[in-house]
C-alpha cells in the first residue's frame, strides 16, 4: 500500500472532509486474495475502496481514506488488509484538526 503513512495536517478544520487515495498493488506473479480491508481507529477517518476479493498479478486497487473532524486535535487510525494466505498489511493515518483563524 502506498503512500505510507497517510497524514492528514493541512490545518483541516470541523466540517472539512479532505480525501487521499493509497493504491494496493500486488506485484506478485499470481493473483492475491483479499479477505478484509478494515480501518480501526477514530471515526474521524473513514475508508471505501474498489478492490476485489482477488486481484490479479500486477494488478492495482484504490482505497479512498477520508478525514472528516467533528472536534479539534490529532485523530489516528490503523488501516489493515487481510491477504487470504494469511498476510496482514497494515498503514498507519493520522489527521490534524485545527481552530480555523
């Protein structure tokens, strides 16, 4: 998954919802399984992805990752892909909110 990490510290404020996209490539020479895409962490970040439950060697995925604040201060979540041959990616996202002056 790239890029890696994701930040989000633009002096983002509530009601902003800024959006990055992180690609999923499998550069293996099979297709991989993709049992779960999960984001934990604060609310305050959200993900959707269009990745299939296979992806084909060489092939490509997006995962869209949004911050949307309700409070100020720093939010991090744990973004995590379960691969089916029990692999585990995970990405770390983190998003400032700041007093708009």
């Amino acid at each position: 998954m790239s890029p890696s990490p994701v930040a989000f510290n633009n002096g983002y404020t509530i009601g902003d919802n800024p959006s990055k996209a992180v690609t999923v490539a499998n550069t293996s020479a099979s297709a991989a399984g993709i049992v779960a895409i999960a984001l934990s962490g604060d609310s305050s970040l959200t993900q959707r992805n269009n990745c299939p439950v296979s992806l084909a060697a060489g092939g490509t995925c997006t995962i869209t990752l949004t911050f949307q604040p309700v409070a100020y201060g720093t939010f991090s979540s744990t973004l995590t892909l379960t691969e089916s041959n029990g692999a585990v990616d995970t990405l770390s996202v983190t998003g400032v909110s700041t007093v708009n002056n």
